[in-house]
C-alpha cells in the first residue's frame, strides 16, 4: 500500500512537471504528457528510488531521476511528433524532477518507504576508529616521582624508589 500511494504521488508530479515543462515552450499532445509521465514514473521508481536510494544517498538518486527522466522525454518524443525544438523543455523538466526527487526521497526515507543500507552508503566513508588507551600513573612519565605535581611521595608503600638508579 505505501508503494502505491508513493507511485502515484510519483505520478502525480511528473505529470505536472511534464506538463509544466512542455506547455511553456510549445504544444504537445496530451497522450504524450500522459506517456512521459507514466514511463518516467516507473523507470524513476524502480532505477531511482528502490536502487538508487538505498545505496547511494539521496543527492546522487535525485540527479540519477533527473537524468533518467530527461532520457525517457527525450526517447517518448522522438517517437510523436512535435513541431518545435524540444531541448529547452527537455532540460527544464529534467531540474524539476531532480529538485522535487529531493524533497520527495525524504519524504521516502521518512516513512520508511525505502530503507537506507548500511553497506552501500556508508561504503565510502572512513571509518571511525577509535584509539582510547589507559594511562594510569604514566600519564606525564618525565616527571619524576617526587615531583610536586606528583603528590607526596610515601616511601613505605614503595621498596623500589630507594633501588630505582635508572631515574630522571
């Protein structure tokens, strides 16, 4: 049920980005905004959002849709006719699908539509390590033991201080 209703929000702003994109620029039929909607929304969906989502991040997922979508315009259009150049259409639709993608994979990664893996996003990056030690008594080992940051020295508790020649 929550892929359905996130296909067809899908649907939903594609097909206003197509037609927003392509009516400012010429006249195309409505069976083709239909068919730019309809094919970019799955292609998006499986390529983009179920793959790309999870591994990648959502900046590379948004951009990966953008690109996706432009090529599916692209591709539909060569195949109806229009009586216009159609490249400034074409690249306006693109951003506006990567940009509302942005906002929408949050929307997806929110509602745990798509689920974030561990191992394709955190691939990248360094681990962390971390190097904790316990210093006990050597924490500033040139001091010598008498030393009055040391504390008081108390010699019935140390044998080995009056034998110590090794000291500083």
């Amino acid at each position: 049920m929550k892929n359905a209703v996130s296909l067809l929000i899908k649907f939903i702003y594609t097909l206003a980005a197509a037609w927003i994109a392509f009516s400012i620029f010429g006249n195309i039929a409505f069976y083709t905004f239909i068919s730019i909607a309809v094919i970019a929304t799955i292609l998006n969906f499986a390529a983009g959002d179920l793959w790309a989502l999870s591994r990648f991040g959502n900046l590379a997922a948004s951009l990966m849709n953008g690109v996706i979508a432009g090529a599916t315009a692209y591709i539909v259009l060569l195949f109806f006719p229009v009586t216009y150049a159609y490249w400034a259409p074409i690249l306006v639709f693109t951003a506006v699908i990567a940009a509302v993608e942005y906002f929408y994979h949050m929307y997806l990664l929110k509602a745990h539509i798509v689920e974030k893996k561990k191992s394709g996003s955190d691939i990248f990056r360094p681990a962390n390590y971390n190097f904790n030690a316990e210093t006990a008594e050597e924490l500033h080992p040139n001091i010598k033991r008498d030393h009055p940051d040391k504390g008081i020295y108390n010699e019935n508790n140390s044998s080995d201080y009056k034998n110590n020649t090794n000291r500083y």
